[in-house]
C-alpha cells in the first residue's frame, strides 16, 4: 500500500510540475497577438499542424483505417513513448499486483457509471472546450489567450488515453498468458468441420466471443481450462515442480478463469469505448475541421509579417554551401573541361527562380513518390482485405 501512495504522489507531482513548467516557462513565450510575427521556423512549425490536421481528417474519415499501412506505421511510431512508460509501470514487480487492483476496480466503477459518459467526459467535452476556446480567441478577440489556459485540460485526454493503453496492455498480457497455460474446451460451440470433437478455442477468440455473447444477452460459452503440456513440462524443466508432482486442476481452473474474466471485463469495456467512439465520429471530424481552418487563417494572415530578407538569406545561404563544394579537380567525363565554376549562377539569378527550379525539379519525384505510396497502399488492402 505504501508503494502506491508513493506512486499516486510521483504521478501528482508530475502533473505539478508539467503545470508549473507551462504557465511559468512555455506559455509566456508563446505568440498571442494575431498576425504572429512569423520566421522561417515559425512559418515550417504553422505549415506542420496544418498537414498534421490534415492527416488526422484523412484518418477519420476513410473506412478501412485499420487495413491502411502508412497510417498503421505512423501511429506505431507515435505511440512508442506511451507504450513504453506502460510497459515500464506494469512489469515492475513490486507495482504490477497493484496495478492489476485497482485496474479492475476502475474498470468497475466504469461499466457501472457507463463507457458512454466515461467518453464524453473525459474526451470529447475537454476537445469542445478546447476548439471553442481558439475558435472565440481567433475570430473575436483576434489573439490567443484563452486557448493557451483551457490546452491543460489536454492532460484528461492524455491520461485517458493512458488508463485505455493499460487496459489494452493487460488484456493482450492475460490472453498470452492463458495461450500459454491452457486450452479452452467449449462445450455448446459446435464445430461443423469436426464433428463429434469438442471444440478448442484460443484465448483471444475466447475472449472475444464471450464478449459478443454477454453484450448481446445471448448464451455464454460453457467452458473448462485444460493445462497444456508443454506448460508442466517447461515448469519441470525450470525447476518449479517436481516430476512427479501433479498440478492441482482445481486450482490451476479456477485461476484461468478468473484471468480470463478480467480480460473479458476489459474486452467489453474497450469495445465499448470504440464503439462510442464511432458514434460521435462525426463530432471528432468537425472539431479536426475547426482546428484546421483556425490555423489556416493564422497562417494566411500571418505570411505577410514573413521577411523577406529570412527566405532570400536562407535560400543564399543554401546555394552557398553548394557552390562551396570543392570540384575544380574533378574533369567533364567527355570534353575533359575541368568543372570548376559550373555551379556559378549567373548574375540574373535570384531567389525567385531558386524557388520555380525546386518547384519544378521536385515535382516528378513528389509524383513519384505518391504513386509508389499509393501503389503499396493498394496492395496491403488488396493482400489483407
């Protein structure tokens, strides 16, 4: 018990000190008044959430999200960190016994308040007041202020998104677990192909099924846990049981199924999160939407403040350091002509059409590109449905 309080404390002391190191160090250094003054990077950093809203519409709105590669990827990538603060905090030791706890008693107190409101309480009210917040600050006090308070309520989101990470994480640990164990017999699923042989279900398709059958009020399977033997024959090997000990059934039963419980607890709650979700879907697309004009309109009364001089010093400074390549000894493969000086750009030569020579230069290769990723992306769904 000493071990979680000093755990709930280390987790109020971050969100201490995450609101300490915003209001006093992030916030006051951030811009307000709207035009922001752009530079370069301010104007990369504007153009990056543009794309990234963008992104996160294009993810929403199409159907078979969960076949589509390059989003799958991404979000892997996105979500390491959290996985790994997960997976860090579970598979200790001496916090696991109490994190699988209270695990379950949150997760009974939410199916008992329901996934409906858990959703909207801690999703999609903090996202409205948050997107309502820019929308007033942009459009009416034509600075930023309020946005940057109302942003800490991002933290029930995050945190959200964390208690569904762990459900997540126990879930695929208990059904490992249980694949590992033990086989499920089933007694009132009847399998066509095999006639007269008792049916076998891994712990996943267990779970799952169960779970469809609970939260349609239809007959739930009828089940036993039988040991696998290579589980007792990995447990004599290690050293944990004698040769010839015999492994308690009862007990080894009744613990398969109080796992298998929990993960069925869990199953039902992340389905029904997803599931609520799906319903609101089209509010999630109307606040993405938001966000998106919002910085859109930043970005376009802003580029005017954009100097010049930041893009004609930057594009010089490129073309410097391309010209400061060192070729003089190196000679024109067929007349001979030593090529020292055929990166000297004529005096005409401006920033202008460095910029048209990108444009057009880049432009096969960014068709290109699309094409090989579209090309990829119509394979994986054609190979995985």
């Amino acid at each position: 018990m000493k071990k979680l309080i000093n755990f709930i404390f280390f987790i109020l002391s971050l969100i201490f000190f995450i609101y300490l190191l915003w209001y006093r160090f992030i916030r006051v250094r951030l811009p307000r008044d709207i035009p922001f003054d752009l530079t370069i990077f301010g104007l990369i950093i504007l153009i990056i959430i543009c794309i990234s809203f963008l992104f996160s519409i294009y993810h929403s709105i199409i159907k078979q999200t969960k076949t589509n590669i390059i989003i799958i990827t991404i979000q892997k990538y996105i979500f390491i960190p959290i996985q790994f603060l997960i997976t860090f905090l579970i598979e200790r030791k001496n916090i696991e016994p109490y994190i699988t706890k209270y695990v379950l008693i949150v997760s009974e107190f939410i199916i008992k308040i329901q996934v409906v409101y858990m959703y909207i309480l801690t999703e999609l009210i903090p996202r409205v007041i948050i997107v309502n917040s820019l929308l007033i600050d942009i459009f009416y006090f034509h600075c930023i202020k309020f946005f940057y308070i109302t942003l800490l309520l991002g933290l029930i989101i995050f945190f959200n998104k964390i208690l569904l990470n762990i459900f997540r994480h126990i879930l695929n640990k208990n059904i490992d677990g249980v694949d590992k164990k033990a086989e499920i017999y089933c007694h009132n699923i009847i399998n066509y192909e095999q006639l007269g042989v008792m049916t076998m279900l891994h712990a996943k398709d267990f779970v799952n099924e169960q779970t469809r059958r609970i939260l349609n009020n239809l007959e739930i399977i009828d089940y036993f846990p039988s040991y696998r033997i290579e589980f007792a024959r990995n447990l004599r090997n290690e050293g944990k049981m004698l040769v010839n000990q015999v492994i308690d059934t009862d007990k080894f039963n009744l613990k398969i199924r109080r796992i298998l419980n929990m993960a069925i607890h869990l199953n039902k709650i992340l389905f029904l999160y997803e599931q609520e979700k799906n319903k609101y879907k089209y509010i999630e697309i109307l606040i993405l939407l938001t966000y998106l004009i919002c910085w859109i309109y930043i970005l376009i009364v802003s580029i005017h403040t954009l100097p010049i001089e930041d893009i004609e010093g930057m594009i010089t400074s490129i073309m410097s350091y391309i010209q400061s390549i060192s070729i003089s000894n190196i000679e024109e493969p067929f007349s001979g002509i030593p090529m020292k000086g055929i990166l000297d750009l004529p005096v005409w030569y401006t920033w202008r059409h460095a910029v048209v020579d990108i444009i057009i230069y880049s432009l096969p290769l960014m068709i290109g590109g699309s094409l090989w990723i579209w090309k990829k992306h119509i394979d994986y769904t054609s190979e995985y449905g």
